[in-house]
C-alpha cells in the first residue's frame, strides 16, 4: 500500500477503536444507566413484572403529568430502557454484554445489528460501501498520479527538455530578464500538459473508472458484450462472411497479446502487414514465431 494510504487507514481504525473503548460496550443501550434501574426492577424479574414496572412508571413522568423537564428527559430514558429489556433477545443481548464487558467489538456489533439491522436497506448499505470505496479509489488514484508527476519533474531527462523546449522557443536568443519568468512558466505548463499525455500506469483519476461507476454501469457494460458476441457471432459464424478490417486487427492484435494502447501506437503499414498475415490462424503464427525467431538469430 501506499504509505500515504495506510496512514489514513491507520488514523481512521484508531479513532473508530479509540471511540469504542472509550465507553463500556453495555452503556450503549442506556447511555451511563443500567436499563434495568431505570425500570427500577433486578436483572432477575421476569417479562410481567418488567411490564407492571414500566407502565408505573412511565405514566407517573409522562410530560402531560409532569412539566419538569427532568421528568421529560426521563420519561424517554425509560421508554428506550423499555424498548431493550421487553425483547427478549435484545435482553439476552444487553445480559451478556453486561457480563461481557471485555468483548465490545462484538457487543457493538450485536446492538447495531439489532436496533438498524433490519431498518437498513441492504441496498443502501450497498450503495453506501460503494461511495466510500469509490471515495478512497479517486484519493489513492490522485494521490499516485501526483507522485508520479513529481517523480518525472525530477529527473534530468525533464529538466533538459524544459531547457530545449526553452531555447526553441527563444530562438536560443537569451531574452531580456524582463519577460523570462513569464515565459518560463508557460513553457512548464505547455510540458507538463505533455508530460501528462506520456505517464503510463498513472493516469488522471478517471471518473469512469470508479467502482461505484462500473457497478452502476455494469448492466450497460454487459449489454454491449453482448450485442458485440452476438454481432460477431451473426456476422463470421452463421454468415461466414470474411472479417473487416477493424475486427481483423482485434483478433491479430488478441493472438500477439498486445495491449490496446500499445497497438494503437503502430505505424498503419507494419499494422496492415500483420493483419494480412491471418495471425489469429494457427499455422500462420507458428510461421511467425518462426520467422521472429530466425530473425533475432540473424541479428545477433
Ligand atoms: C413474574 O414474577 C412475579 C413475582 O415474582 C410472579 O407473581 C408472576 O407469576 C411471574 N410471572 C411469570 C409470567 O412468570
């Protein structure tokens, strides 16, 4: 990982276990209280009894009854202690986290599970995860290309094209020190804008590129490979006919194992002569390799 990246993978794992440990994992169900308090019943009374208690009590600080604010603020802590302690799994859940104060990431987990759990979309879950990933994507994608760029400022082979770029410019006629830092600074832009268009393996952060795009656009995605399969399969297979140009040079450039861009930057003629040749054929680029082989035998 970048050390840029697992910095802030670190920082953010430290505060979300630095938050938890803060606080017992019991106190998330009724803050600083016990819930069985608040309802002013033991841990051992039953379901009826914990019911007689929070009716009792409920209507002696309800805020119709009982304007002190107090109350008021009471009345919901007993209505939330209540809402734990009549469920009996999310009582067995408090139970065992009150037994198990060590285990908070799991007590943790357990609580949110219970009480957003089953409010959650799944789908927004999903959707949520995405965004975040996406998020950190596009910083580590920035955060790369950067450090690239900088990388590339620095070696002579830039700073020497800077200093040509400059005398071309100029005439090779040292200027006036007046308008130079100008110049100069133009000239950077201009290269670096070159420079931009040359760094391999760090691209711009592209949008389209984001995972959270890519699910989003995945049915779009297949759709097309699929009407390309079947088009092709329409076409060369039930039609017979023979393949353009365009598909020729895919399947020429499949059988060499040559990436897109790096084809993209053969001449046309060396292209047309490898196209020509039927590559995608079997014994056509066994010849090939044959020939390729005698010929770096010939050179050396
Ligand atoms: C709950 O406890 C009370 C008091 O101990 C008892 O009278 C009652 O029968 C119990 N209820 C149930 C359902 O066990």
């Amino acid at each position: 990982m970048e050390p840029l990246a697992s910095i802030r993978w670190s920082v953010l794992t430290l505060v979300i276990v630095v938050s938890l440990l803060i606080q017992p994992s019991f106190s998330i169900y009724c803050d600083e209280d016990d819930c069985y308090d608040l309802l002013g019943v033991t841990q051992s009374a039953n379901a009826s009894e914990i019911k007689k208690s929070y009716y009792k009590l409920s209507l002696k600080h309800h805020p119709d009854k009982n304007p002190d604010p107090e109350s008021k603020k009471l009345f919901v802590k007993i209505a939330n202690a209540y809402e734990i302690l009549k469920d009996e799994a999310t009582r067995e859940q408090y139970d065992y986290a009150i037994a198990h104060p060590e285990e908070v990431f799991y007590n943790t987990a357990r609580y949110y599970h219970a009480y957003y759990g089953h409010k959650t979309d799944t789908r927004a879950v999903l959707v949520g995860l995405l965004l975040v990933l996406s998020g950190f994507q596009y910083l580590n994608q920035w955060t790369r290309y950067n450090q690239a760029i900088d990388m590339v400022k620095k070696t002579p082979a830039y700073k020497n094209k800077l200093k040509a770029m400059e005398l071309e410019r100029t005439g090779g006629v040292t200027n006036k020190k007046k308008g130079k830092q100008q110049i100069n600074k133009q000239m950077e832009e201009d290269l670096s804008k070159e420079l931009e268009l040359q760094i391999k393996g760090a691209e711009k952060p592209s949008l389209w590129e984001l995972i959270g795009v890519r699910v989003v656009l995945l049915p779009y995605t297949v759709g097309k490979l699929l009407l390309w399969y079947g088009h092709w399969f329409w076409r060369y297979q039930v039609k017979q006919d023979s393949y353009s140009w365009q598909d020729a040079s895919y399947l020429t450039r499949r059988s060499l194992g040559v990436p897109f861009d790096s084809w993209r930057n053969i001449d046309e003629s060396t292209k047309d002569d490898l196209v020509e040749r039927r590559l995608w054929e079997k014994p056509n680029f066994e010849n090939y390799l044959a020939e390729m082989r005698k010929e770096s035998k010939r050179r050396r």
